[in-house]
C-alpha cells in the first residue's frame, strides 16, 4: 500500500515527572505558568492526600476548589466561570480519572495551561487529549477532544504506594490493552486515538508498555500490597501512565476498549473498574483474533498472577445466556466502535464466541488448571 497520502501522528504530554514526593513541587512548577494558580482536587483527596500541603499552597495564593463529583456540563460550566471571574493562568487537577478529565477540559476550554496530578495510576487518562462528560446521572455523553495534551503531568509515587492495590492492578488491566489493540491497527492499517495513523514511537511504546507488565508486574502488585516504593511499582506506574497512554492515543484502539464499552450494557458490571473490563476485553480479543496459544498462556497467566478478571463471573456477571451475553456484543460491534480495526468483518456472532471462548477458558484454567 503507498504511504503518500497516509499522515502519521502522536500526541505527548509537554513534561511528565514521577517520582517519591514530588506532589511538593507543585507550587514551583504552577509558578513558572502565572500568577493566578487553582488546584481542583475531591473532597477525599484535599482531605487525605493535600493536606499536608495545604497550608504551602495557601502561602503560595493558590486557590484550592473543590470538585463537584461528576465530569458534567455543569459541573464544567461551574469551573470555567470561575477561572475567568479569579483570572486563573493555570489549573492543576489532583485526584481521580473524573477529577483530571474535567481539569483538562475546563483549563482547554479556557486556553490555560493544565497540570496533572493523579493520585491513583488506575488508567492512563492523566496524560490523554481528551475528557469524557457525563450526565447528571451518571451515563456517558461524549468524549472531548483538547487541543494539546496537557503541559504537565506529575506523578508521586509515594502517593500511588499508599492508595489500594486494586487500582494499580486495574491500570494494568488498561495497559495491558495498549499493545494489543496498537498490533490490530497496524495490522489493518486503522486509524489511531488521534486521528492519525500510527507512528513508530506510538508502537514501541505500546510494546515496552506490554513487556514492561509482563516482567514486572507482580512484583509491582506486591510492592503496592506492603506500601513499598521499589523500582518495579515505579516502572509499573510508568507503564500505567505514561506509556499506556501514549500508546493507545498514537497507535489505536481496538477489540478491548470495544468489549468494555460493550459490557456497560449489562448493569451488574458498572461497579468494576475500566481497567478491570478491558483486561476481559484483551482475552476476547485474543480468541477473536486467532491468537497463538502461547501468547493466551502468557496473557492468561499474567492475569492471574496480579489478579485481573478472567472470567465474566469476576466482572459480576452471573446470567451467562447468549440472550444477555448478545447485548454485550451488539454494543460493542456498533459502527463507531474500535473493535472494527480488526483484519477481516467483525459480527455480533463472532464477538459473542470470542467473549464466551475467553470465559470458558478463565474457568477451566481455573478450576481445572
Ligand atoms: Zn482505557
């Protein structure tokens, strides 16, 4: 196939910082954007994680918001009338995926300069270009798409250390993603989450990213279990962070994040967390696609060890018929969906086989393994 009109792109964030106790300095790195400074962070977060800082940040004139709780037109409205009325020159966001989304828009939106600081590594939102708005209830609306990614992203690992395990572990099962579904664009030649096709950095990060968890990962499992700061929770962190995120951003998606979109059709699994749905996604994937046996037993395997579903069961699923198991796949093989970067046409049918391949596979490995 000729590349002549073929345009490739990746997208980064401007600086990225992880290590022990770099929360501190947050008030030097807003400094050298402006003036005018606004933290936005949870309630939970201020309380538990900023206060020791909190007093630093009021010396420095930095305002400190508290956010509302949903990523929602409101709730953005809300902020951005507030950066205009203080004159904010740069926003930070501290907290969860909901908390950073809408300091990315709300700071986009307002043409401001956006630091994030994420206090769980659960996904790679924190250095993505884009934001996902919610209703007032709870049900995604649309994804927002920033015109650059945002200019900082600091990551304190002491801070990820001290959070639950089950969040480093679902930021696996995201990761985990990255290489599968980058493979499948390249493959089919699809487009990437930037409206590009896929760069040779986009894919060898998606790679490291992959190699990265298999090597370290339940070291890194363990480390977050005991509180402990090693070199594999730092590398596990980089994995979720930086190099998940920017493989998926500048190599694509595909059947994983498309079975997770899917599976927000059965209500039972709307407790789970994104990472922990993808991670089913990349063994439907596996199946759909023909996989090697061996590369089931390494993905299967890993899994198990850091303790990512393998079986619809652990997603909360209990009615296995293929009347409920088809909703899944109906969503999930919508035209707009990623699952259609795979090689070949991809059907309702075959996506169901897949999905009911890869649980009855978690159960045998499991009760019979
Ligand atoms: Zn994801």
């Amino acid at each position: 196939m000729s590349t002549k009109n073929r345009v490739f792109k990746s997208v980064f964030p401007g600086k990225y910082i992880q290590g022990e106790g770099v929360m501190g300095e947050l008030p030097e790195i807003m400094k050298s954007f402006g003036e005018k400074k606004m933290i936005l962070s949870s309630r939970s977060v201020k309380k538990n994680i900023l206060m020791e800082h909190l007093d630093t940040f009021k010396s420095d004139g930095i305002l400190v918001e508290e956010f509302g709780g949903e990523c929602t037109e409101k709730e953005i409205d809300r902020l951005r009338n507030l950066v205009l009325i203080n004159r904010i020159d740069v926003l930070a966001g501290t907290g969860g995926g909901k908390v950073i989304d809408t300091a990315k828009i709300v700071a986009d939106m307002t043409n401001i300069p956006v630091i994030i600081v994420p206090t769980i590594a659960s996904t790679d939102a924190p250095v993505s270009g884009c934001g996902v708005i919610y209703s007032e209830t709870g049900v995604f609306k649309s994804v927002y798409y920033l015109k650059m990614n945002p200019q900082v992203v600091i990551v304190d690992v002491r801070v990820i250390a001290n959070a639950p395990v089950r969040f480093l572990v679902s930021g696996m099962g995201d990761a985990l993603s990255t290489w599968f579904e980058a493979r499948s664009c390249e493959r089919t030649q699809s487009m990437n989450a930037c409206d590009g096709y896929s760069t040779q950095a986009g894919l060898s990060l998606a790679k490291l990213c992959y190699d990265t968890l298999l090597t370290y990962g339940s070291m890194a499992k363990m480390a977050c279990e005991n509180k402990l700061i090693t070199p594999a929770l730092h590398r596990i962190v980089e994995a979720n962070t930086l190099l998940s995120g920017i493989g998926f951003e500048s190599s694509g998606l595909a059947t994983a994040h498309a079975v997770h979109n899917g599976l927000s059709a059965l209500p039972e699994t709307h407790d789970y967390f994104h990472g922990e749905k993808v991670a089913f996604g990349v063994l439907t994937g596996l199946h759909l696609t023909d996989a090697s046996p061996a590369e089931m037993e390494t993905v299967y395997k890993f899994c198990e060890e850091v303790g990512l579903p393998t079986t619809l069961k652990e997603l909360g699923v209990v009615n296995l018929n293929t009347e409920n198991l088809m909703k899944v796949a109906v969503k999930a093989c919508e035209p707009q969906e990623s699952i259609h970067h795979e090689a070949g046409e991809i059907t309702p049918e075959k996506v169901l086989f897949a999905m009911m391949a890869a649980d009855k596979m978690g159960n045998y490995r499991k009760y019979h393994g």
